[in-house]
C-alpha cells in the first residue's frame, strides 16, 4: 500500500498538476465557458427555455391532451394581449397592422418590416418573442408524428421498429430542446478537457524510469516486475481521481445554468431529439458520465501502455496525437454527444467500448506477460 500511495504521489507531482491546470484553464475558455455564460443562448432561446420551465411546472413531465389544449389557449389570450398592444400603437394603426396575425404574415421585403423589427428588436418586447416561442413548440406538438411517419418510412430494422414503438405510444416532442442540446454541448468539451486531462497525468507514469534507465533494472528481479502491476494500479486510481475532482467542478459550473426542473422528463419527451432507449434527463447525463469514465480509463491504460514501450517524450506526444484527433473527432460526437440517437445504429455504442476496453486490456495484460518471462 505504501509503495501504492508513493507511486500516486509521484503522478500528481506539482509539475503535473500545474499543467493539468493550465489545459483545462485553456479548453474552458476556448470550449466550455460559452456554454455556462451564455445559456439560454439569445432569443428566442432564451424564451424557449423559459416556457419550458413554465410547462413543467404547470404541466409536470407529460402532457396530455387537455394540457395541450391548455397550452394552446393560453396562446390565444397572449395573442389578444399583442392585437391590443399594437392597436394602441398609431403607427401600427396607420399601417394596417393593427393585429397579431397581420404582423405574423408579412412578407419578406414588405416595408412595413421595419416596424416589425422596431419592437421584435429595438424595443425587445417580451411578449412577441414569447408568442413566436410558443408557436413554434404548437407547430411541433402539431406536425411531430408526419415527421415520425416519415422516418418511419425510411427505416429499416430495429430503427423501424423503435419509429414505430414512439409513434404508437405518443413518445415524440413536446417540450423544447434547449436544456437537452445545451447539455450535449457542454458534456462533449468537457469530455475532451478530461480526457486530456487523464492523458497529461497517466504518460510519464513508465517513461521517466525508462528516460533514468530504470527499467531494466527493475525488470530483472521479481520483486521489480512486481513494481510493474503496483503502477498500472496507480494509474488507474490517478486516472479516476482525476476524472472524479474535474467532473464535480464542470458539473458545479453547470448548475449555473439551472436545468434541474428538466431532470425527471423523458428524454424522448425534447423536441427534435428520437433515442433508443427511455430515461430520463438526469438518468442520461449518468450515462453520458458513466460512458466518459470508460474512455478516460481506455486512454489511461493505452497511455500507460505508450509510456512503457516510448523511448523518450517526444515520441511519447506524436504517438499519441492521433489518438487525441480520433477522440475529438469521432469517438466523443458518436460515443458521447450521440450516444442514444436513435440514427445512430444500436449496435455501435456497446460495441465500441467493448472493443476499446477489452484492446487496452489486453495491451497493458500483454505487456506484463512479456516483462514476467
């Protein structure tokens, strides 16, 4: 145990840990921090967002038809409020838009534009974009199953048959998409800076003895290849300490942006979004997690892996870069962001962590045989 802890301590050297730092000072300003300070993004997101949080509070996490039809009246009323609001306004009246439904249907080019854009954009009137918000959530209740009639039609396979399972049990969109497409954003950059993170700390773990001329040494006694397993345990402690302390800090950010009144609906439930399986909101950002602390232990162990065989740091870095490139642009937006899309085959996820997992295994169990001869 001592000799565990000893060799911990030599990964989380101050060196190690400036660095690890200064990576993830850099990526969250360059990948995450906008989507924390900047959520809900603008209009109409930001009303969209706000009558989403309105819905599940008035609603709870499913509507039924008498919800909708609620839904749908209290537009009604918001669209009197706006007629009334715009026939107090002269300027509206002289210009024949004295009603809602007149300024909804103006043509692009129509003059009378610039009198549209003075309170969607000058004034910044709330309740127009709040009207525009609720219409398009309506146009989505109302058109979701001829979009899912349409996939339907284009689908083969299990994907048919899961079209088919969410059309017939009413499973499609009702409630907007900004709190589910805000958390894929952040949950994907965050996977990166902790992965990298993971990488920065697990390298040196065998090439520092290697660079001293250690190894060798190590490696001719039995109490020294037993060193071997004492460090690939240390890794994979490193490792998940890592991952543990960066995602209590990303997630404390995240509470920031106050998605929590979203976390008992079903994911199927956002507009926009089909998935293979049923959770819930929070349920899928544990999954989301679960899925990054397997890639930060597959990397872990392929760097360790790397550490062993490497002659120097330089070589150390430029091999590992395309596996760095391959996370950034194919393992996270398919392992990670898409990881329950429904366009996306069933098949792929479970499949690809099971192959990566059982490889790095395998390297670190074929490193040890080679070393115990």
């Amino acid at each position: 145990m001592h000799v565990l802890l000893h060799e911990i301590r030599k990964l989380f050297s101050w060196r190690m840990l400036l660095i690890v730092f200064l990576a993830n000072l850099i990526l969250y300003f360059l990948l995450i921090e906008f989507h924390i300070t900047n959520f809900p993004n603008g209009r109409p997101s930001r009303d969209l967002y706000n009558i989403g949080v309105e819905m599940i509070d008035k609603y709870g996490t499913y509507m039924d038809e008498k919800e909708i039809e609620n839904f749908i009246n209290v537009y009604k009323a918001k669209v009197k409020e706006a007629d009334a609001f715009l026939q107090s306004r002269k300027e509206f009246v002289d210009a024949h838009l004295d009603s809602y439904e007149k300024l909804r249907h103006l043509e692009f080019g129509d003059e009378r534009m610039e009198l549209s854009n003075q309170i969607m954009f000058d004034e910044n009137v709330d309740l127009f974009w709040k009207l525009q918000a609720r219409e398009y959530i309506m146009e989505e209740i109302q058109t979701r199953e001829t979009y899912l009639a349409s996939y339907l039609n284009e689908a083969k396979g299990a994907q048919k048959e899961r079209y088919q399972e969410l059309l017939e049990r009413g499973r499609h969109g009702l409630y907007p998409s900004e709190a589910m497409s805000n958390y894929q954003d952040f949950i994907s950059n965050v996977a990166i800076a902790i992965i990298i993170s993971v990488i920065i700390i697990i390298s040196p773990i065998f090439i520092k003895d290697r660079t001293s001329q250690m190894l060798e040494l190590q490696y001719t006694t039995k109490k020294g290849r037993a060193l071997f397993k004492t460090k690939v345990a240390a890794g994979v402690m490193a490792a998940i300490i890592v991952m543990t302390v960066l995602f209590a800090i990303y997630f404390s950010l995240y509470s920031l942006n106050h998605t929590s009144m979203f976390f008992n609906l079903p994911i199927y439930l956002f507009t926009w979004f089909e998935f293979w399986y049923d959770v819930t909101f929070f349920q899928y950002i544990v999954i989301t997690v679960l899925a990054i602390y397997i890639l930060g232990m597959v990397f872990a162990l392929f760097s360790m892996f790397f550490s062993n065989r490497m002659a120097n740091y330089v070589s150390l870095i430029g091999i590992q870069i395309p596996f760095i490139i391959a996370l950034i642009a194919v393992l996270i937006p398919y392992l990670v962001r898409r990881l329950m899309d429904l366009d996306i085959p069933k098949w792929i996820a479970p499949t690809s962590y099971t192959v990566m997992a059982l490889s790095s295994v395998i390297l670190v169990v074929l490193l040890w045989v080679c070393m115990a001869k």
